[in-house]
C-alpha cells in the first residue's frame, strides 16, 4: 500500500486534529487505550514513520467505543476517517 508523504502544513493541520482529540477525551480514565493510541500516532507522524502512524490510526479508531458521548465518538470517528483517507490515497508517485 503507497501511503502519502504530507506537506509541513498538512502535519501540523494532523497534529492540531489530534491534539484536539486527545485534549477532548480530557482525563476520561476509560478512554486510556485510545489516548493511548493517539499519542502513539502523534509520535509517528512528527517521526515520519507513515506506515506506523496509520496503523496508530486506524487502531484508535477502533478503540473508539470507548467514548460514550456518541456526538465525541462520531466526530472522533470522522477525524479519524479523514485522516485515514489522507495517508491511504494513492500519490501518484
């Protein structure tokens, strides 16, 4: 699977979307596998290590049950897509 090389501006738009993540999941003592994971590909990305980053992704996002707020866990679950779909198109490379 090709994975796509981010651009500064699009890391650091990733990373913002992350922190924010984690930054609503707050101190949530169920929500610690998914922090967890976030912080996981919050380190890959700022490493440039695509493959893991992805994986920390899609891991994270199916941890997501965790979150009860239902309105927290879709909109975590469409960040998390995007973000997905953003490593996982193909670059034209």
């Amino acid at each position: 699977m090709r994975h796509s090389n981010l651009s500064p501006a699009e890391r650091e738009a990733d990373l913002t979307r992350i922190d924010q993540m984690i930054a609503a999941l707050g101190r949530l003592r169920e929500a610690n596998p998914l922090m967890e994971h976030l912080h996981s590909a919050r380190v890959y990305l700022l490493g440039a290590m695509p493959e893991e980053y992805l994986f920390s992704i899609e891991s994270a996002r199916q941890a997501l049950d965790v979150v009860r707020d239902r309105k927290l866990r879709n909109s975590m679950d469409d960040t998390l897509s995007n973000l997905i779909d953003e490593m996982s198109h193909d670059s034209g490379d």
